[in-house]
C-alpha cells in the first residue's frame, strides 16, 4: 500500500480500525456525553409536599413511655464528701448543673450558707474532756436549733433515705423508730448497744433484704391507694412527701414521717405506711386474727403496747399534728388489701416519752458523742433494743450486731456458740472458708 506520498499505510490502518469499532459497537456516545435522561420529567410532575401528606401514618408511637425517675433509694447517691470533692474538681458538671437534687447543696462558699442547717451532731467531739460531766451540761445548754434550720432542713431532705443530709443529722438523734427502745429500756440494761445505734456506729445495708425491699417498693402504691381512698371522704385532702424534723424546743429529737396530710375537715397530720412482708399475701383482718405479734388487735386498731404506736405519737408531737392515719397494705389476691387506722394524739404518753428519751441522751448519748468511747468498741451480745412484752420484732437477731438475717450469713461450728450465725460484713470475711468455720469466740 505504500505509495510516494507515504500515507497510504496510515490511511488504510484508520479504516481498518473505524470498520472493527463499528463491528463491535464501541461507535456509539458515553453515558456521560449525553443529556441527563433520568430527571428529564421529573420537575414537571412531582409537587414538593409534607412529609404529612406524603405518608398516611409515621411508623412506630410518636410518644414513647419514660421509666419513672421517683427517687426511690435503689442507687444511692455518693457521700456529701465525695460530691465535695468531685465539685472541687469539676464544678460545672452535668450532676452539679443539671442533675443535682435539693438535697445536695454546693459546698459553703460564704459563713450564711453555715447556719442554713442545724450543727451536725457528729461533730460535737471534743479532745479536752476532762471534766466530762461539766462538758455535757454545757453542750446541751448550747446547742440550740432555730426554725429557720429546722425548716430549711426538712425541705432540703424530703428525699429521705437517698438525701445524705438526712442520714447525717439523723446521727445522735433519737429518732422516732429508735424512740421505743428507750421508753421500754430497763435501768438494769446495759445502754452501749443502743448508744452506738443512735450514734450512727452500728449501721448495716438492709436494702437488698426481701422483707425491706418489699416495704420499699411498695410504698408509693400504698400512699397513692390511701390517697384515692381519702380523697372520696374529706375536703381538698392532700398528703405531701416530708423530710426530717426537728424539734426546736427538744433539738436532740427528730422524725421522718412517710408523709403530711392536710384536709379541710380534719386539719393537718401525719401518715405512717406498713407494708408487712410476712402478711403480703392475705388480708389485713386476716393477718390481726392470726398473728399474735401483729401491730393491730382483732379490732383493727393499733396496740398501744407496739413499737409502732410510740414511733407514730413521736412523729404527731415533733411535727405539731394532732393526728396520724396508720396505713397497712399487703398485696392479696385477687385484690390488694389496705386498712387505714386514724389514731390521735395521746399528749400524756407523749410527755412521758419525750421525759424518758431526754433523759437517755443527757445521760449516756450526748456522752458518747463527745468523747466517741465505744465507736471502735465491738457490739456485745446483750440485745437492749428488744422488749418481750412488746411484739416488737417478727423476726429473731443473730450474729454480734443482735441484727435479724439479712444478706450473705455463715454458721459457726462451735458446739456452744452463743450466736450461731454472723453477717459476713460483721466477721470481715468475702467468701465462705473451705471446711469449719469457728467465730473469735469458739476457736479459743
């Protein structure tokens, strides 16, 4: 093919090549060398619109159920010391910003914020006692509680048991539920165990315990259940959570009441809710008539002899009622059963009562909080909270803290134990010991 001009070959070489691309079709135009095909309709057919009238129906609930947040004491909330100690480091923290329950408070920044509360009775001790006796007496003239502080204290720790301040200012005081172990207390009875009781020493998590857990989850459907019942029968009732009360002119008492009800016929009282673990499955009524040791007689009233009716007249005369509603609930089948005994004010047992517990704080408690003798002492066997004539406890104390069963509890080997079982936390052990186990007093 090659001729004089030189370009035959090149020539003959480009039809060969136009002549395979059209055999095999790569003659035809790109994808991308063309005009958009796939949208060439699109804005002339389709209207923009809601998403509402799009779909007929979103899937899935426009609301969703949120687990209730009600403080319940489930998870307890870290020491005031730590939440000091965390603000400190970080002050602007989501839990200080956002999370913070009143109970909580900034620590002080200025000498007003010192006397928003009453003084902690934890921190009376004093190194110089040499005179101790005189040391007493000039505590107890000095301390001094205001309403101002009283107030303040009962708002800030309406949480109760998950309000560090509540259990703080509880430490030294002689509560309404300790309150009966003092009037029943024999003069022959050693007071040490009872001492370190009300001094906060002897403390144990009965949280996870079946019978308290019970008690605990409860309570808020049986305040809810003694509500709606109420509320049919008086005038404008309503029952409101409370904190923790100080008596100004007895600063060394205190209650915590499960609530204050005011109505217009009746005034304003207290509300003291019972949710026996034992009875949990039959009646009320049932339970008066079949156990001996209930806190109600077979005519549903409450026994004065109870432990439960000197803590109720204890909570009327601290927080100025004249009346407490006494509620027992228990979950029976088919329906739950729930029994609400009105018991009013008995000022002469109450006078006597409160004689007797200032008379045990200015003889042994506002010693032990100034000195802290027996903080580091071990519990004796001798159990002075229990009262035989009383039905006070359904359940019976083991171990060196004379506390019922609760948690993980092992048994001593000894013939002659005179305890038998002990709390693993009280015997510092984690994990059961291979082969026989002796407490301090029987491997001797």
């Amino acid at each position: 093919m090659a001729g004089l001009g030189e370009v035959c070959s090149h020539v003959g070489a480009l039809l060969f090549k136009v002549e395979m691309a059209v055999k095999i079709g790569i003659t035809q135009s790109s994808s991308t060398s063309k005009a958009c095909q796939w949208n060439n309709r699109f804005r002339k057919e389709v209207t923009p619109t809601t998403v509402t009238d799009i779909f007929q129906q979103i899937k899935g609930r426009r609301t969703k159920d949120i687990e209730s947040v009600q403080a319940n004491g489930a998870a307890p909330l870290p020491s005031q010391e730590v939440l000091n100690e965390l603000y400190a480091i970080a002050p602007n923290a989501a839990f200080f910003t956002s999370v913070m329950t009143p109970s909580i408070d900034n620590p002080p920044t200025s000498k007003t914020t010192d006397n928003k509360y009453p003084q902690l009775l934890s921190t009376l001790q004093q190194t110089d006692n040499n005179d101790i006796d005189d040391l007493c007496n000039k505590t107890i003239d000095s301390y001094t509680v205001s309403q101002y502080q009283a107030e303040n204290l009962e708002v800030a720790t309406r949480n109760q048991a998950i309000s560090s301040l509540w259990y703080q200012h509880r430490m030294g005081r002689i509560t309404a539920s300790k309150a009966h172990d003092v009037l029943v207390r024999k003069e022959t009875t050693p007071a040490a165990n009872l001492v370190k009781r009300i001094a906060g020493y002897s403390t144990y998590d009965l949280s996870k315990k079946q019978s308290v857990k019970w008690g605990v989850d409860h309570e808020d459907e049986c305040r809810q259940a003694y509500t709606n019942h109420q509320q049919n029968h008086h005038l404008d009732l309503t029952c409101s959570p409370c904190g923790f009360f100080i008596h100004t002119s007895h600063p060394f008492l205190g209650v915590s009441p499960d609530g204050i009800v005011n109505c217009t016929c009746c005034g304003r009282g207290t509300i003291e809710v019972k949710c026996p673990f034992k009875h949990k499955d039959v009646t009320v009524p049932q339970a008066a008539k079949s156990d001996k040791n209930f806190c109600l007689d077979a005519n549903l009233t409450l026994k004065t002899s109870h432990r439960y009716f000197t803590q109720v007249q204890m909570q009327m005369f601290i927080t100025n009622c004249q009346y407490c509603d006494f509620v027992i609930y228990t979950k029976c089948q088919p329906e739950a059963s729930m029994v609400i005994v009105r018991v009013p004010i008995d000022l002469d047992f109450c006078h006597k009562l409160i004689h007797k517990c200032e008379n045990f704080f200015k003889s042994f408690v506002i010693r032990e909080l100034l000195t802290r003798e027996l903080e580091n002492e071990p519990t004796t066997k001798n159990n002075d909270r229990v009262d035989n004539n009383n039905n006070n406890a359904n359940e019976k104390s083991w171990c060196i803290c004379s506390e019922p069963e609760y948690g993980r509890m092992i048994r001593c080997d000894g013939d002659q134990c005179p305890y038998e079982w002990f709390h693993y936390k009280c015997v510092n052990i984690r994990r059961k010991p291979r082969g026989k186990w002796f407490c301090a007093s029987c491997e001797i």
